[in-house]
C-alpha cells in the first residue's frame, strides 16, 4: 500500500520506517525543510536505539509534500496547552491540508470527540527506549472505523503484524490511548507512595515489591520506584483527561498527577536532610526522562535543577544522550569534581558502571541520592557514601 506519514517525529519517523520495513510504499512528510535534508542523509532527528541503522536500510522516502497516497497517516504533536488542555492546532492543520488525499488516519493522540466519520482513530502505544521493537511487534493494534471497508482496509495494511487487532468505534479507540497513559502513570504514583512510606517506617521495600510482582492481577511491570514520571505522553496525557474532565471525575487522576510533582522533589529533601544546600555544588547524573532517549520533555531532572538552584546550588550535569543546556560535563567523574552531594535521576545503563570508590575521591563530601536505585545501598556506603535511595532505608543487607 501507499502510505504517507504526516510528521517525522518518534510515532511518525518510525512508523513510517517499520511499515517500510513491511513493505509498504512509504514517504514521510515533514514542513521542517532541514529535518527532510537531514533524514535524506540518514542523519536522525533524535536519539532512539536502532534508529541510525534502521534509517540507513530503508526505502522510505523523505519529503515536504506528497500527491496521493492510500492511507495518510497523521502523527504530528498534540502537546498540552498552558491550561493543561490539548492543542490541536497542528492536528487542524494537517486535516486541512491533507486530510482529503487518502484514507485519512490518525495516530496522533487526540482527545475524545476528535475524529470525525470518514476518519480511522489508530493509536500508538510504542515506548521511547523500544519504539523500534513496540511498532513491529506490538501487542495489540487499535482501530476505530464506521464501516467495513475501513476496517477491511487496516486489516490489510497490519496483515503482516503479529498482533490482536481490536476493532472499535472512534472514541473508544481515542480513548484507550489516554486510559493506557493514565493506567500507567496512576501505578507509578502509587508504587513511588509505598517507596517513600517505607522509607519513613523502616519496611522493607525490595520485598513488598516482589509480593506484589508476584500477584498476577498486578503484575510485574511499572513497580519501580523513582523521581516521578516525565516524557511527551504521561503528564500530557494525564493532564488532558483530568483537563476535560468534570469536577467530580477521575479523582485517582488528579491525585497520581499531585503525587508525581511532589515526588519529583524528594531526591532535594532527602540531601537537605544531610546537608544546608545554600552555596553546596551539586553533581547530576542523568536528565533526560528515561535512559535509551534523549527526550527531556517533562522530565523529572528540570524540577530537580530549578528547585537546586532556588536553594543556592552550583549545578553540574551529565547525561550521554541529552539536548539540554544543563548537560555541561564531559563525563560523571567531571560532574563529581569537588560536588558536595551526587543526585542520580536517570538509570543509564553506563551509571551502574561506576566506579564508586574513584568518584567518592573526586568528591567534596560523599553524599549519594540515587533517585533511580541504580546501586544496592552497602557498595555506596562501603565506597564512602552517605547513601539515600527511593525505599531503601533499613534492608540493605537483605
């Protein structure tokens, strides 16, 4: 099929890469006239594992505009307004301009209502870190259509997926994107709540943890504790819903999205409960919201370094794949020079690396919070530090 892909950025640059991969006749389309040079080259717009080589295999072709396609596939940004709702305006625009040159669909995540007859709701569920894998081997595919004929027509373009598809109605497929995220975010806030109040009672973290991973009606995903969520879907997502909603909905909701902002402070009020922050150099590892991205919306870090610098602290940052103007140290060893406290906000893989005892005596003070739980307490400790994790007081030996 001829696919064209309104948007090059994570859903839309690998969705159209992983359908090329299927055989689809695919051009991505972009109005940013340097990012289609860029991708021509091969040159990804952002970081994402895989990515760089599945650019170099593809017959994908890039371009600002396109004639005619059998599907038109519209994955462009729906980010959050300043009131919390969702701005649509880019959605409107491709609507507008291409929505009359193909089957037109819509992957963007839209609120309810959105999506007009005529129109497919297609939503994606890939996570950044694994999109790549998320796309070609996902575990379901959602489709809401008025007729037949659509169906017919998406059931062709993913005969060669491996998955469920779930046929539906538009807003009920609008919707499971958002129940998706808000499930999801609800979990996070939940288990960070558990974290913080065995950390005040002593319990021991790591073993309710496996309780409750063992319980299949919870299974064992999203139970890990931290500094909160962040990225371009969950606070958005979460936001929206809570947003259009009336005063006595989703009252879960409003209090996953008041406990996420509280969290994202914790790791500031654990090292000032070690030390007067006001003049302190601060050493960050990690910025982005998770690792296998260099994605910094929403994430956790900025809260961090804002509330740091508000109490008086010299920042200094590093994350391997990060674009952000706080990321000013070549490496974690330059970020620990003379720092009086190291605050650990995104579990790369390279962090658990480290060695402990070489970047205690690169420090001022050997002050550690690891917001991710990236070390088992006793080899800080053993290596010289005062060590706080996220629900890790009392049962480091166990």
């Amino acid at each position: 099929m001829k696919i064209a892909i309104i948007g090059t950025g994570y859903v839309g640059l690998i969705t159209g890469l992983c359908l090329g991969q299927k055989g689809h006749e695919v051009v991505c389309v972009d109005n940013d006239k340097a990012k289609i040079e860029k991708l021509r080259k091969g040159i990804a717009p952002f970081f994402e594992p895989g990515l760089d080589e599945l650019l170099k295999d593809s017959n994908v072709k890039f371009d600002e505009d396109f004639e005619k396609a059998d599907v038109v596939m519209c994955c462009v940004g729906t980010p959050s307004d300043e009131n919390g709702d969702v701005d649509l305006s880019a959605v409107q625009s491709v609507i507008e301009e291409h929505g009359s040159k193909g089957l037109f669909v819509m992957k963007s995540t839209v609120p309810v209502g959105t999506c007009k007859e005529g129109m497919i709701m297609n939503p994606e569920f890939l996570r950044q870190g694994s999109a790549i894998k998320d796309t070609l081997e996902p575990d379901r595919i959602v489709v809401g259509a008025t007729s037949e004929c659509e169906f017919e027509i998406m059931r062709k373009l993913y005969e060669d997926f491996d998955a469920p598809i779930i046929e539906t109605d538009l807003m009920t497929a609008e919707l499971s994107k958002y129940a998706a995220n808000c499930y999801l975010a609800t979990k996070l806030s939940f288990i960070n709540e558990f974290a913080n109040y065995c950390d005040r009672t002593g319990a021991d973290f790591k073993k309710l943890q496996e309780c409750l991973k063992h319980d299949t009606r919870i299974g064992p995903e999203f139970l890990e504790p931290g500094v909160g969520f962040g990225g371009s879907c969950l606070p958005k997502d979460l936001k929206a819903m809570i947003h259009r909603s009336e005063d006595d909905d989703f009252k879960v909701l409003k209090a996953a999205d008041q406990a996420n902002k509280i969290q994202k402070l914790k790791v500031v009020e654990k090292l000032k409960s070690e030390i007067d922050l006001k003049g302190r150099k601060v050493g960050i590892l990690g910025l982005s919201f998770k690792p296998n991205t260099d994605d910094m919306r929403d994430a956790p870090s900025l809260d961090v370094i804002t509330k740091l610098k508000e109490e008086g602290c010299d920042v200094h940052c590093y994350d391997p794949k990060a674009k952000s103007e706080h990321n000013n140290c070549k490496d974690p060893y330059e970020v620990c020079e003379n720092s009086d406290a190291l605050l650990i906000l995104t579990e790369w893989e390279e962090f658990g690396l480290l060695d402990l005892e070489k970047a205690r005596e690169k420090m001022k003070n050997g002050i550690l919070i690891d917001g991710r739980n990236v070390f088992k307490p006793e080899e800080a400790r053993k290596a010289g530090f005062i060590y706080h994790g996220i629900g890790q007081v009392g049962h480091e030996g166990v």
